[in-house]
C-alpha cells in the first residue's frame, strides 16, 4: 500500500473557539473535584507504586479501571516476575492482573469497545535494557491472552511496520487503530494509521511546530465526530485532525498535553505534567477539561506540587474518566495513582452519564439557590456556621445544575454559570472553615456573579426552555451583557464629544494596534536571547501601548471578555517593560511567557469584522 505523508491543511469555521475566554481560563477555573488523599488503588501486599502513565475506564459497564503501572519503579525490565496490566474496581481493589514479562515500559493504553486492552511499550530512556522487547504495540484480551502486536519486537524503525518508542495507541469506532509514534521531541513525530487486521494505511507528521508537525506527539483522544485530537506536548498544544490526516484545529488553552481524554458527553480532558517558566511559562500543571464544541476551559484540577519550575514532572501524565465524573490521573514523578472526586451535580454528565436537566430541573434549581441565598443573612448574624455550610452545598448543587442546563444552549449564559460556580465554591470553602468575614467577603463576590439566578433576567421562549432575556433595561439586554466595568461616559455637548473622539479607537485603529503588537512580539525573543536591554524595553512599549488602543477598542465595543483578555495582556506587558527597564532578563523571560498565554485573542484568525465592518471575537457555528 502506498505511503503517505502529506496532510491537507483545511480551515474551519465550525471549530474555531472563542479563545479570549478559553485562554483566560488556563489557570483559573471552576474547581469541581475533591482530591482522594493519597493513592488510589490497593496493590498485593509487598508490592508498592511505580510510575504509572497508563489508565482507562473498562467499557463493560463495570466502573472498573484499568492501569499500567511499571513495576514499582520506572521499568519494568528488572522485575519480569512482576504483572504491570492491572484492573481495579470502583472502590480501588485490585480484580486480577497479567502482562509479566511482557512489556518493559508501559506508556500508553486503550480499551476497545469488546473490552480488550491496547499498550504501548515505549521502552524507556537510554538504551534498550531487554533488546528483545520494546518499541510495539501489543493488544490483550481482558483476561490478558495476546491477540495482536504491531510493530517488531526490539526493533526501533519509522517503516510501515515498525515504530521508534510509541507514546499511545487509539481503536476508532470503526476498528481503525492510530498510533502516535515518537516519544521525546527527536523521535519520529507522526501519527501512523492502520486498519483492523494491523495492516498499514497511512501515514503523518514530521519534526517541526507548524500546522501537522509534531514535537513528542504524546497522547490520543476521539471525539463524538470522529476527530482526532493529538497531544503535540514538545510544541505545547492539541492538534485536532480528521482521520485522514487533514488539520482542523489547532489548541494551546489546555496547556501542555501529556494525557488525553475525551467523554461520551464530548468533554475534553487534558493532563499537563510538565508546564513551567522553562518549558510553557506562564502555564501551571494540572487537568483542564472543557466541552470539544467550543475549546472553553471550563475547569482546572490543579497539581498541588509547590515548586513546578523545579520539577521535570509532576501531576497526571495520563488521564481517564469513569461514568460518574470521576476522574483518575496517572502520575509518573509522585509514582501513584490518585483520584479526583466530583462535587457537583454536572460532573456524571460530563462522564458520558445521566441527562441533562430539562426547563423544569433548570427552575428548581433556581428557586433552590434563592431560597438558599435568602438563609444566609440570618445565618450570617446568627454564626450559625452548619446552617451556613448547608446553604452554601446548596448553591454549589443548584449553581452546577445550571452549568449543566446552559451547556448546550447558550454559551453567554454557561460563562455566567461558571463564574458563578466558581464564587459559590469559594464561598462554601469560606463556610466551611467558620471564618465569617471571609464568609461575608465570599458571600458578596457570589452575589455580584450570580445575578442571572433572579428569575426577572430570564424567560421562557417558545418550547418552553429558559433563555436570558433581551428586553431593554435586562441587566442581561444585549447592550449590557458582556460588560462588567464603568460603560463610557454619556457627556453631551462638544466638550464631551472632543472628550469621546480623543477616547475613540475605530476598527482601522485596531486593526493597526494589533499588526503592531504581532510585530513587537516577533522580536522579543531573540532580545531576550540577545540581551538587548534597550530594544526590548522599546518593543515592550509597543505592545503596552498597543494594548491599551485595544482596551479602548473594546471597551467602546461592550465586549466584557475582550476587554478583560487585553487588560489583563496589557498589565503582562507592563511587567515585560519594567523588566526591560531593570535589566532583568529572567524576569522579563517570565514576563514574555505570561504576554503570550494571555495575548492569544492578539491573532487575526480568532476575531472577524460583523456586518458594521466592527471587530468581534469569532462566534462558534453550529
């Protein structure tokens, strides 16, 4: 069968996302999940945790987990006598294990659809300690017979039937099997597509950071469209494909994929173990996951590790989610298994089960959180600290129900949910501990999010779902709605139009704001590198005073998340000036990383002009 490297790059309007909120997101999201203390998973008496990247639901329905685990150590090349394919039930006792002797570094895994089990045997760093092994794929039943192996035992190769390390292997619904082939950035960097029965199709992907390239092409996923998503974690993002190697999209709001995951309900899970100041600054480690319809981060499980930019890894590598949301981070660096538990109502949902609340769940929920909030003044005086505790679980559920209720209908909607969510958090974790001036102060940042909950901002279209109301004077009007701050001045006279015209930035302006910050930004790096003191203080002006035209812009605009986005760039760029100014490259290294995870929404492919010629943020198709 004929080779083939070549990939049509297509674009898409239908999978562009609204970034500026996906972005600033990254570090700061919903946290759904409560961490089970210490590690999940009993192993045989005697035996302790390796390392572990390897884990995935079982598809019988069962609740049970499968994992690889190597050996109580990172190999398992000096412990043949030890089985690295483990299946845990849902409360964490181990049901039965095979592989011994099989597999010297377990990396990657997939469970199929009849349940057998697909590893990748990635070897390991440095030499091959077992010459024999090594560098395939090897598929097992669920009882551990072995049906398949792809690849040639021991032998590294980037031919049609052998593969150097591979990182993850994937079954496609229609028995295709794709296999990301290359671990660490000088490997072979390529996807590999074969068919049932193991024979070659396909090829793609090469070393370098374009559209289609790869660096340590780490991790797979699919999603409900058959798309491919490929954790490209040497070039710090996930690449979206089509099966036959065509580009779809290209993700860097969910920091720097080492595990994918991706639900029956479509939401994406991403574990990244690696971020810090060297290798994606101004990223934190953690699991971020949101829905694959729009690219939003809607939520972050963060790594408790205290000092990541002294860490080579920390946090899952891989990454899996069972039926109730729960989720299960495989951790190569702290050797463990550890569990994330749901705490809200939407996390089954995300997990591919339940339904999704209807109008009616939707309205209860409502009345649930007013009642609520209505308690807590009196709790508050009366320091009734249980009765607080209890008001506040009460929001948190009604609040995630919500959530759950505007995901697929309205995604303004969903962002007030979630900022919501994340103050009714903050204040049940305030409660929780008895502190009653946090308490208070927590109480009012929920009471400023939570405005869509009054039920004179929303009605009842004509099916009888809820929607945000559009009416004139509705806090949620189509004038007010995506602004937060101070609107701008209705001065009258020709005082205040000079005073307008001075503030006004026009969409041309904007425009050249932006091509210059582009190009600002272009020449960072190498001053940096250079330790050009005078010309990056020069460039770094540029972008502040760039960003402050588009704060403007944007303000003018009403557009909240725009504006926040360029706030929040613009005081990145501040920081790099300063740092220019004193001389400070590594600070101003810093600096740079954090302008650049903000400034995302800089680049012209995310935004469009609207019928008045207008910049906006691209707004998602169905």
């Amino acid at each position: 069968m004929t080779r083939s490297r070549g990939l049509t790059l297509v674009t898409t309007a239908v999978f562009l996302i609204t970034l500026g909120v996906a972005v600033y997101a990254q570090n700061d999201a919903p946290g759904a999940y409560h961490t089970a203390e210490g590690i999940w998973g009993q192993l045989p008496e005697g035996r302790t945790w390796g390392a572990t990247s390897a884990v995935y639901p079982a598809r019988d329905g069962s609740g049970d987990i499968w994992v690889g685990e190597r050996c109580g150590a990172n190999s398992c090349a000096n412990r043949p006598d030890l089985d690295p394919i483990l299946r845990f039930t849902a409360d964490g006792e181990l049901r039965y294990s095979f592989g011994a002797g099989m597999i010297l570094w377990p990396h990657g895994m997939f469970v199929d659809a009849d349940g057998n089990v697909w590893i990748t045997d990635a070897v390991g760093f440095g030499a091959n300690p077992r010459p024999e092994m090594g560098h395939v794929i090897l598929k097992f039943s669920p009882r551990g017979e072995l049906l398949m192996t792809l690849g040639q035992p021991g032998v590294a190769g980037d031919g049609e039937d052998t593969f150097r390390q591979p990182s993850d292997v994937l079954v496609a619904p229609n028995g295709n099997i794709f296999v990301v082939d290359g671990h660490g950035a000088a490997g072979n960097n390529r996807v590999v597509k074969f068919s049932s029965d193991g024979t070659f199709i396909m090829e793609w992907g090469q070393t370098g950071s374009e559209n289609g390239e790869f660096r340590d092409p780490h991790a797979l996923a699919m999603d409900s469209q058959g798309r491919l998503y490929v954790g490209d974690r040497g070039n710090s993002r996930v690449q979206v494909f089509s099966q036959n190697g065509d580009h779809i999209a290209t993700w860097t709001q969910f920091g720097r994929p080492s595990g994918l995951f991706i639900t029956a309900a479509d939401i994406l899970y991403v574990a990244d173990s690696e971020s810090n100041a060297r290798r994606n600054p101004g990223w934190k480690r953690g699991i971020r996951f949101g829905s694959v319809t729009d690219g939003m981060v809607d939520g972050f499980i963060r790594d408790p590790e205290p000092n990541q930019d002294s860490s080579g890894t920390s946090a899952a590598e891989g990454v899996a989610v069972d039926a109730n949301g729960d989720v299960y981070g495989a951790e190569v660096g702290p050797l463990m298994l550890r569990k994330h538990i749901c705490i809200v109502w939407s996390c089954t949902l995300e997990g591919g089960g339940g339904a999704r609340p209807n109008a009616d769940d939707y309205d209860g929920a409502m009345k649930a959180i007013r009642g609520a909030l209505g308690a807590v003044g009196d709790q508050m005086s009366a320091e009734d600290a249980p009765g607080l505790e209890a008001s506040a679980a009460t929001i948190v559920e009604g609040i995630s129900k919500a959530r759950a209720y505007w995901q697929t209908r309205d995604r303004r909607a969903l962002r007030y949910a979630i900022s919501a969510q994340r103050a009714a958090q903050g204040f049940h974790e305030a409660a929780a501990t008895g502190d009653f001036d946090a308490t208070g102060v927590a109480f009012g940042a929920l009471r400023e999010t939570c405005s869509p909950c009054h039920e004179q901002y929303r009605e009842r279209d004509a099916d009888g779902n809820w929607q945000i109301k559009h009416s004139t004077g509705s806090p949620q009007s189509e004038s007010t709605i995506s602004w937060s701050g101070p609107a701008p001045e209705e001065t009258r006279g020709d005082e205040g139009q000079r005073e307008r015209s001075a503030r006004e930035v026009t969409p041309e302006a904007y425009d050249g704001a932006m091509k210059a910050i582009r190009g600002a930004v272009g020449e960072v790096g190498d001053q940096i590198s250079g330790q050009d003191a005078a010309g990056l203080e020069a460039s770094a002006t540029r972008i502040s005073r760039g960003m402050a035209r588009v704060m403007i812009y944007w303000r003018l605009q009403r557009e909240r998340v725009a504006y926040g986005m360029a706030e929040t760039a613009m005081n990145a760029g501040r920081s790099l000036q300063a740092a220019a100014a004193a001389g400070d490259f590594a600070a101003a290294g810093t600096a740079f990383g954090e302008l650049r995870a903000q400034c995302t929404p800089c680049h012209e492919q995310y935004r469009e002009r609207d019928a008045d010629g207008n910049w906006q943020i691209k707004a998602r198709s169905q």
